[in-house]
C-alpha cells in the first residue's frame, strides 16, 4: 500500500497581464483537493483568469481531485477566463480520457505550449508581470501548514523551495 501525503504545494507565476501558471506538486486528492480548489480560485478571482496548471509533479489523483479540476475550470470560465493543463502524468491522463474530462479541458504537453494557446484578458495590476506571487502549502485539512508559507518575489526565492 501506498502512503498518500497529505500535503499539496502551488507555486505560481505571472508571465504576462491576466495570465497565472500554477505548478502543483503533490497528491490531489481527497485531503488536499479543496486546497488546490481554494488557491487556484483565488488566482482567478485576483486578475488572473487565464489559469494554465502544470500538473507534472502530481503523483496522484482521485475523484476529488478531478471534480477540483472541472470547479476551476467553471470558475475561470465565469469570470472570461480558461483553464489548461500542461504536463499531465500518464495515469492523470488516462482518468481524463476515461471520464471524458479532456473534452473540456484543454491538455497540452508542455507549460510553454498552454500559455502560447491562452489568450491574456484586459492586463491588471495585480503582481508585476514576470513575478512568482505566491507559494502556499496546506495540510490534510485545507488549512495552511506551518501557518501557511509564502514566497513572493522571485529574485529573493529564487528557488522557492519549501520542503
């Protein structure tokens, strides 16, 4: 049996006005969806309605997770926005397909080819294009571990690395 970590890191960056990449590292699931849910809705609800998640470092994903994924995809859709996956492992990857969530969610193979398809919103003057927002970590519970970490500017965290 495996051991399923109940913890989720999201670091996110701003490569351009109205634009947030999202690299999520850890389980999704079941203890940690709701985080993921949270957070990236507040991206979105911050200025950023174009949300491309890089799911490359997710070793796992339940029902949870994915219904996450589908309520971000809602989210970003009724503010103008779109939502993508980049990097999605090959078991992530066969859940889609099975539950037929890649028809509605664009996946593409790479970070740089979902932002190039995303088309940026009205810039807003939240973050400073370029810059790493924020890093949150949750526990199990959704609530923020350690009294929720944060790393904002990437030329001070330039490896924002918090395990």
């Amino acid at each position: 049996m495996t051991d399923v970590a109940d913890t989720l890191y999201l670091t996110v960056q701003h490569p351009r006005p109205g634009l947030a990449i999202a690299a999520v590292v850890g389980d999704v699931d079941m203890h940690t969806a709701e985080t993921l849910r949270r957070d990236a809705s507040m991206i979105i609800e911050r200025g950023r309605p174009h949300l491309v998640l890089d799911l490359s470092q997710v070793g796992f994903c339940d029902s949870a997770g994915l219904s996450a994924l589908i309520g971000l995809w809602h989210a970003a859709q009724a503010v103008g926005g779109a939502l993508g996956l980049a990097n999605v492992p090959d078991r992530l990857m066969r859940m889609l397909v099975l539950t037929g969530v890649d028809t509605i969610l664009p996946v593409h193979a790479t970070t740089s080819e979902a932002v190039n398809t995303m088309i940026a919103d009205e810039p807003t003057s939240v973050g400073p294009q370029g810059s790493v927002d924020c890093v949150s970590t949750a526990d199990g519970a959704g609530a923020p571990a350690g009294g929720g970490r944060t790393a904002c500017d990437s030329a001070r965290h330039p490896s924002a690395n918090l395990s």
